[in-house]
C-alpha cells in the first residue's frame, strides 16, 4: 500500500509542480515522514485531490487545452522530419543500385534527377538534420506538455543555433531555418505565456 501511496503522491506533485514547485516537493517529503501505510495512503489521496482541484478550471482546462494542441502539432512536425525526408536516402540508393529507375515516371523527373546528380553523403547529412530537428520539436513537445518552460527555452536555444549553423555547413540557404527558429521561438512563447496565465489562474483563488 506505501508503493501505491508514494506513486499517487508522485503524480500529484508532477501535477502540481508547474504552478507549485514548492509545495510538488513538500508532498514528497512529507508521506516519508508518515509511518502508517493506511495514513501514508490517506494523504496520497487528499494530495491528488488537492492537486487536481488546483489545476481544475475554466481557464486551467483551456490552457492545458491549448498547450496539448501545439504540442500535438509540433509532435506531427518534429515525426514528418523524421520519417519523410529519407525517402531521398532511399531513392538515391535505388538509384545507386539501378540508374535506369524512374520512379513515378515524368511526374517526378526532376525529383529524381536533382537526386541522382548528387552524392549519397549529402543526403545522409541533410536527412541526418532534419531527423534531429524533428526530434528536438519531439522533445520540446513533451516539455510543452508537462509545462518545464526551463528546458524548453533551453531546447529552443539549441534548434536556433543549429538552425543558423546550417547554412555554413552546406545544409542549404537561410529560409528553412528562419521557419524553425520561428515556430520554436512561438511555441516558448505560447508555453511560456499558458505558464503565466495558469499560475495567474491559481494564485487568484
């Protein structure tokens, strides 16, 4: 039963942390402190109560509301980035393996000569980053989410910097990577902006 206790506590800190980071911490302290099981389990309950009745309202709905639809579109951005992009890894291969292949036939002539006329490494390199940007928007999807505005920020740092190091590494001009700092620079700021609005939200009541 204590396991069970530890676990409910567990996740009603993660729900209370973005607005309440020290209390998150005191609810973990203190069921260590409980020596009964059936006490320990008691509190875990009104913890997740508590929690909940924290989190739970108009505008606290609507936030997280918000926060999970960006999240899920910059979950769908981050997967195309990484599974689309190879299919110019797996054409230039076939063509590697049979120059004559033409693919769709006229409709994708000039996909497939633009493929054909350069190398394979510069397709491994150029799908390589775009796969890694699509698993940093992953990544800051999920910190979106669980509202850790601190590593997003820090995750959006490091798709800006590679973003603009692209260019001085051949990975093509500057327009892709003026779009992505862009979209990360406004998924911080609708992150950041749900964070002030919820804990506005909270500390009203």
């Amino acid at each position: 039963m204590r396991k069970f206790a530890k676990c409910l506590v567990t996740h009603a800190a993660a729900v209370i942390a973005p607005l309440r980071p020290t209390q998150a911490r005191a609810m973990v302290v203190e069921l260590d402190h409980i020596e009964s099981a059936s006490d320990a389990f008691d509190f875990a309950l009104g913890c997740v109560v508590a929690a909940y009745s924290q989190r739970m309202s108009v505008l606290a709905v609507l936030a997280f509301s918000a926060r999970l639809a960006t999240a899920l579109a910059a979950s769908l951005f981050g997967l195309l980035h990484i599974v689309q992009p190879w299919s110019n890894v797996a054409l230039k291969m076939r063509l590697l393996a049979d120059p004559g292949f033409t693919a769709c036939g006229t409709r994708c002539e000039s996909w497939v000569r633009t493929v054909g006329d350069l190398p394979l490494s510069h397709w491994l390199w150029q799908q390589g980053a775009m796969a890694a940007f699509g698993a940093l928007h992953l990544v800051a999807a999920v910190l979106l989410l669980r509202g850790s505005i601190g590593r997003l920020a820090w995750t959006s740092m490091i798709v800006a910097v590679f973003a603009l190091a692209m260019p001085a590494l051949g990975g093509g001009g500057i327009t892709f990577p003026v779009i992505y700092i862009l979209l990360i620079a406004m998924m911080l700021a609708m992150g950041h902006g749900l964070a002030k609005l919820e804990h506005w939200n909270f500390t009203r009541r």
